[in-house]
C-alpha cells in the first residue's frame, strides 16, 4: 500500500518539477535575425527521412539548406537577395524567388524558404494522393 501511495506521489510531483524547470528556462530568440547557435551555422544538421538531396524535388537536407543560406547571404543580415541568390547558384531559389517572396520585400529569409518548400510537398502530396484516389 506504501509503495503505491509513493508512486501516486511521485507521479504528481515528478512532472511538475519538470514542468517549473522548463519554465524557468527562456526560451532561444528565433527568427530570421537570432544569433547562431553555439558552435555556428555549420553544426546544425538535421536529417529526416526522405529529404535526401541538396536542392532537388526532395528537398535536401535542412542543414544543407541552412548552411547554403547563410553562407550565401554575405551581408549576414538574414535576408537573402535575388543577387545573393544567384551568386551562390541556388537554383531552386533563383528560380521561383517570387513564389517564395510572399510579401514582395525583395529578400526572403530561411523560413520564407522553408515555407515555400513545405508548400510545394504538400502540393506534391496533394497530386499523388488524387492520382491514388483516381486509381481506386
């Protein structure tokens, strides 16, 4: 019975230290102009299946793309131009920049890219699965 009462407890107790714990912690600034991460740009790697490939229809790897991004962005200001683009030869961005420039400033940012990138699976999502819905 004791040992029951102590697992009760502690199933309480546990998850709201955890919870006053992140509380405490602040959360790192994001966005387009948040400083690097330590260690820089060049650590950050992220794999997720089916994303192989640096700029293709796959869409490559995230860090590949984050690396790419900030080395061709030479004014290290977190906005890419369409000359910036074009000198650092990222295609996929040269090539739908006004797709990818929503709101028409003349830069995107990383996550402007990412967002075009999300939407353009998903469209290719979308087509696959009607072509899958026409076969039934």
């Amino acid at each position: 019975m004791r040992r029951l009462a102590l697992a009760a407890a502690l199933c309480l107790v546990l998850p709201a230290a955890a919870m006053a714990q992140d509380a405490a912690t602040p959360p790192p600034p994001s966005g387009p102009d948040a400083p690097p991460p330590p260690g820089g740009w060049q650590g950050m790697k992220h794999h997720r299946p089916g994303m192989e490939g640096k700029w293709g229809h796959d869409h490559g790897d995230p860090g590949e793309m984050l690396e790419t991004f900030y080395a061709a962005n030479t004014t290290h200001d977190g906005h890419l131009t369409l000359a910036q683009a074009k000198s650092a030869d990222m295609k996929p961005v040269v090539d739908h920049f006004a797709e990818i420039d929503t709101k028409h400033r003349g830069y995107v940012t990383f996550y402007d890219i990412q967002a075009w990138h999300m939407d353009d699976m998903a469209r290719r999502l979308e087509m696959k699965a009607n072509e899958l819905r026409a076969k039934d």
